[in-house]
C-alpha cells in the first residue's frame, strides 16, 4: 500500500471520528439550547476539533513516513488522476451542500443550522472524496 493510499485512508477515519463526536453527540446538545448559541460559541467549540484533527492526521502522516523511508511519497501520474476524479465528483456534493444552506439562510434560519450546513457539506464533500479515492486505489 502506497503512502497516499495509507495517507488517504488515515485522514478519511480521523475525519468520521472527529466530525462524528461533533455532529453527533456534541451539535445536538447545542441545538436544544434556547436560544441557539451565536456563531462565535460555536466557533469556539469547532476550533478545537480542527486542531485535534490537524495534530492527528499529523501525527499518523509522520508515522507512515517513519516507517517507510525509503518510500518517496511523490505523486505519481496514477495519484494525481485518481485525485483530480475524487474532487470534481466530491465538488458536486459540496455545491450541493451550499445549496442546501443557501435554502436554509432563504428559508430564514438561524445563523447556527446555516454554518452546521456548511460545515456538514464540507465534511460530507470530504468523505465522498476520501471513500472514492479509496475505491479508485483499489481498482488499480
């Protein structure tokens, strides 16, 4: 298995885990709150789960190339197909999570489900893109 193919592998599980606790055990403890937390309060919880994640797909990044280094890591040509395909197909998820939010803030909703859709968009493009090439590296 190539150090992309571990990288993305790695990256695609500490993403569900991370934005998993958020989105299902924390999010919904702030949703029942009346009123719903202002943007700030909910940065202020966001923040440290981003760093979490940072220092953790770090982490797992060092110790794969720690354990192969005589392995380049270099894309090759096959890497950078395989990427390109997952972003253009991940990238009509993500425009469609946009929508999504662009109904809600249309619709009138709080500022709180307006950036939780974003957010959820992002992180579902992410996932899509992330199960995709894992699919593609184990075709080829």
């Amino acid at each position: 298995m190539s150090f992309h193919e571990k990288s993305n592998l790695a990256v695609l599980a500490l993403l569900t885990l991370v934005f998993g606790v958020y989105f299902l055990w924390l999010m919904p403890q702030m949703a029942v709150a009346d009123p719903l937390p202002p943007p700030a309060a909910v940065a202020g919880v966001l923040i440290p789960f981003v760093l979490c994640l940072v220092v953790l797909i770090g982490v797992v990044h060092l110790v794969f190339k720690l354990r192969d280094l005589k392995e380049k890591g270099e894309a090759d040509e096959r890497d950078r197909l395989i990427e390109t395909r997952a972003e253009a197909r991940a990238g009509f998820m993500l425009a469609l999570g946009v929508f999504g939010a662009l109904t809600l803030l249309l619709a009138g909703a709080a500022p709180f489900w307006i950036a939780n859709a974003l957010l959820g968009a992002l992180v579902l493009a992410e996932l899509v893109k992330g199960v995709l090439r894992a699919i593609a590296y184990r075709r080829s």
